[in-house]
C-alpha cells in the first residue's frame, strides 16, 4: 500500500484537520469527526454524511448554499449515532434540521437513531433518502437502490431552498423532488486500497471495466473489456434514461470521477454524454465535470442526470460557497 | 461428572471479549476476504478498532453491574465501530444492559434472557429477520437451541454446549442464503455460496463466551 498518510488509525481526523486549516469558513469538531459552517444562520439545518473515502463528499459541501454540517465515518462505514448528533447540534439553527442520508443499511440505521436521540433533545428532525444508482433494481423489501453522486445535487438545491429561509417541510419537499429526479450510473476500471486494509478491495483484469459498480467496490452489473468513450457513455446514459419515466427535456448533468481518473477522461466522457443526449433531444441546462463524491482511488467515473423544471433550475443556479463548490 | 453450574461473572465477561479479540486477530485475513467477496472489505477494521478500544479501557469495566459494563460496551462499540456493526452492537448491548440490570453475575437462564434481548434489539435497529443473511442467524440459531434446552432442564454445560453449535448451525445457514440487507445485497446472486462475515464474527463471539465459561468445567 502507497498512500500519503501518517497512520491507518488517523486518516479521518487528519484529513478533517487538513480540511479546516485550509478552509477557515468550517470548524471541526475533533472526536465527533463533525465540519460545520462557522457562521450560524436562522435557517433550516441541513446534515450530510456517510462512511470517509468520498471526498469532497461530504464535509466540502459545508458552506452557504448547501450543507450545515458534514458528519464522517471510518473509511467506508457509517458515522455513529453520537457524532451525527453532534452534527444535528451544530446545524441546529432553531428551524429544525434536515438529514440528507444515502441508502445503505448502515447510514439509515445510524443517522435515525441519531434523529431519535435529537428529537429527544427536542430539535425538530426530519429526513430524505438518496437512492439514485440505476445499477440496483428499487425495492421496498431490502436495502434497495443505492445513493451515490447525485446526493450532491440534493446537497445543493435543498440547501439553496434552506437558504430562502424555507420551513424545514418546504425543504424536506424539494429534497424529495430533486431525489425523484434523479438518477445516476457508475463504472470502474480499478479497485480502491482501504487504509486500515492494505490490500485492493477487488480486482478487475488488466484489460476490464465493471459498468454499475458502487462507490464502495460493489459489484455492478456488466463486466466487459475496456472499451471506447462513446461505448462507455452509451452504457451508462441508456439504462439512466430507461429508468427516468418522464421528462421535462432539459437535465443537469454530473460527470464525476471516482478518484484516480483523469479531468481530460472526464471531459471526454461528457462530450460522449452530451451527442447521447442530443440524440435524444435532452438539452443541458448546467453541468458539472470533476470529482464529486469518490471512491478512494478507485478509477472510473458516474454519471448523474437531474431531470429539471422551473424551481430545481433556480434552486440550482442560486449561489453557494463550499470547499469543494461555489458558484 | 459434578454438574456444572454456569455463573457468568464480571471478570469472566472481561476474559471473553480478549479470547475475542484473540480470534479475531487471527482471522483478519480471512474476514476481510470473505466481507471484500460479499461487501466492502471494512467490518474487520471495524470490528478490531472497537474491541481494541474495549480492551483499552478494560479498568472501566471492571467491578461494575452488568448493567453499567453492558451499557459502557455498548456506547463504546457504538462510537469506535461505526457502520452498520457499530448501530447494531451497541444497540443490542444497550438493550441487554436493561435485562441484566444491576447483576453481579448471570446464570444460563438470565444469559439466555440477554442474548434474546440482544438479538431483539439487533432485529428491529436492522429491521432483519432470520434468513436475510446476517449475524441475526448466528445469534438467533444459538438461543433458540439453547433455550430449548434450558425448556427440558438440561444441564447448564448441554445447555452452552447447544449455544454453541445453534449458533454454528447457523452462521453456516448463511452461505446458502440470498442477502436482503447491508452490501451482500447488490451481488448479482445476492452473496450466495458465501458466509456472511457478520454471521462469523458473532459465531466468533459466541464460541469464546462459551469456551471461556466452559474453561472453568473440570
């Protein structure tokens, strides 16, 4: 294992520690692994986290515009009860507190015994789920669909709503809306180390990609020889758009690497994604090409769609300020 | 044979969690390749920082009710563990901390009534059930066969014994089951032809608590 790190056990911490250093705007909250906006506002919280090894999910989208609080677990588990309600606390700004959680069995068991706990200290509590990777079939029985990049646009439009001075029901409305809408599929072409592992998570031939395989190393659905941009985007923009049952036409489109794959391949695979789109007459109204929500150094990318209308296009082009976007 | 009486004490409790973490240690490659077939190759890390911590601050867990160690084991695993394991845990020992009360020592019908409680808990935090592929089975195959021992009055070591082998039974239950729950879900064939990681590591568990109190039969 190469990684630039000091110890296995102290990667959190001292990545959340480099995170507040280099951006004064947050403050961290040691022990309970929290980054929070340092300047407190009147408005409806909201609250983001999940397992580390994600980053900038979540804790650079703490800042005006988006998330109050980022709340961090161990390399790809869920942060405890007790640090989310630490979260809750910081976030709380007397409108309630809106948890932004992602589907894994982990983060729902762990953010709602921390809603519990906060509602128990009378903060006003409420939640949304992300569900938005295709590769998964949806399904009420299990564990269902998995939440991947298109948290971050949940991220933004609810935290732009919450920044209206919106009611924490108004908030928790768009939230729903935005999870509605969209819908995302991942790839990879190498496997993630673990820090306190040592060793590849998996592994992929030398000459394979995986097509629907999660943020953490879950299998996907197609394993296939590598192949060309235009193939690529063909297998991750089909099955999004056969999942989507109506649209409006206009979408926001997020090509996001999953750690170790380069801008210049991302760009290509948007300009791949973007003749897709126009074949099908869907125009793009923003886009966003870059490293949202990673996966250590796994290499691949996802692509997000967010089917649009009037109010998620303003809630999207409002402004925010956040390590990891501004705009 | 004298008959063996089973009182599980503080300091009994305390030799079990380090014949855990013994276990454990050992079979760190081989969880961690078992949850990378099936999940995302963390619940050893996991698993070994929280009971590590435990270990730690094992002078806190001494001279204690039951109740008080339950409870400290409970937030301890909770806060160091994280993930899914972590919720569960310490939602289950936070549940027995409320059946064993201020006890100073468990005898097989009270450990039985905690392991139930246990696993309550575990079920309704996880809402999972027996055969969706989790330590849920471990657990649930030990205390139903040990409880139908306690049921014909069997003797205290028949009735670890059957803990034991209940619970094997059904931590080996897993590998034929299809994963509704946690990451062995989004396997294609839903995680089938391989044992759960979480089923073992509470099998692992299991095995040392009644071996530790098995130790004490000569």
């Amino acid at each position: 294992m190469k990684k630039i790190i000091n110890h296995p056990d102290h990667v959190v911490t001292e990545m959340l520690e480099g995170i507040a250093l280099a951006h004064p705007e947050v403050v961290y909250f040691k022990e309970a692994e929290v980054i929070a906006r340092k300047e407190k506002s009147i408005k409806v919280g909201l609250v983001s986290g999940g397992g580390s090894g994600h980053e900038p999910s979540h804790a650079g989208y703490v800042g005006k515009g988006m998330l109050d609080a980022a709340v961090a677990g161990n390399v790809f588990a869920s942060p405890s009860p007790d640090r989310v309600l630490k979260g809750i606390q910081e976030a709380n700004g007397g409108k309630g507190v809106l948890l932004i959680i992602k589907n894994y069995s982990g983060d729902i068991m762990n953010f709602q015994m921390a809603q519990e706990l906060a509602e128990m200290e009378g903060i006003e509590v409420d939640h949304v789920v992300v569900k938005d990777d295709v590769a998964v079939p949806d399904s009420t029985y299990s564990t269902g669909r998995r939440g991947i990049a298109g948290t971050v646009f949940v991220h933004k439009v609810a935290g732009a709503k919450a920044e209206t001075g919106a009611s924490l029901q108004e908030v928790k409305q768009v939230a729903e809306k935005t999870i509605a809408n969209i819908r995302s599929m991942g790839m990879a072409m190498s496997s993630c180390v673990l820090p306190g592992v040592g060793t590849p998570s998996f592994t992929l031939g030398a000459d394979e990609i995986e097509i629907g395989m999660g943020i953490h190393g879950e299998p996907g659905i197609e394993k296939s020889p590598v192949l060309p941009a235009k193939e690529i985007a063909k297998k991750l923009v089909e099955p999004i758009l056969n999942d989507f049952e109506k649209m409006s036409g206009e979408v926001a489109v997020m090509v996001n690497g999953l750690g170790a794959t380069p801008l210049m391949e991302l760009y290509i695979l948007f300009k791949e994604v973007t003749e897709l789109l126009k074949q099908h007459d869907i125009s793009i109204y923003r886009a966003y090409v870059g490293n949202f929500m990673t996966a250590l150094e796994m290499s691949g990318a996802s692509l997000t769609l967010l089917n649009l209308d009037e109010e998620l296009k303003a809630l999207l082009d409002a402004p925010c300020q956040t390590p990891a976007m501004k705009g | 044979m004298m008959s063996f009486q089973l009182k599980l004490t503080n300091e009994q409790y305390l030799l079990y969690l380090e014949a855990f973490m013994k276990k454990l240690e050992k079979e760190k490659d081989y969880i961690t390749q078992l949850d990378s077939v099936t999940g995302d190759g963390d619940h050893w890390v996991n698993m070994d920082m929280g009971f590590r911590k435990l270990i730690d601050q094992k002078s806190d867990l001494e001279a204690v009710t039951f109740g008080e160690m339950f409870k400290k084991i409970g937030m301890t695993i909770m806060s160091t563990v994280g993930g899914s394991s972590g919720v569960l845990y310490g939602s289950g020992y936070i549940r027995a901390a409320q059946t064993v009360g201020d006890l100073q020592e468990l005898d097989a019908a009270k450990l039985a009534d905690m392991l139930q409680a246990f696993l309550n808990a575990i079920m309704e935090r996880g809402k999972a059930k027996p055969g969706d592929k989790t330590m849920i089975d471990t657990l649930h195959g030990g205390v139903e066969s040990m409880r139908q021992k306690l049921a014909e009055n069997a003797g205290d070591a028949e009735v670890l014994r059957a803990l034991k082998s209940g619970a094997l039974a059904g931590m080996e239950s897993t590998k034929e089951m299809e994963a509704a729950k946690g990451r062995a879900y989004y396997q294609t064939n839903k995680g089938v032809g391989n044992l759960d990681p979480g089923a073992v590591t509470m099998y692992y568990q299991i095995e040392a608590l009644v071996d530790v109190l098995m130790s004490d039969q000569r």
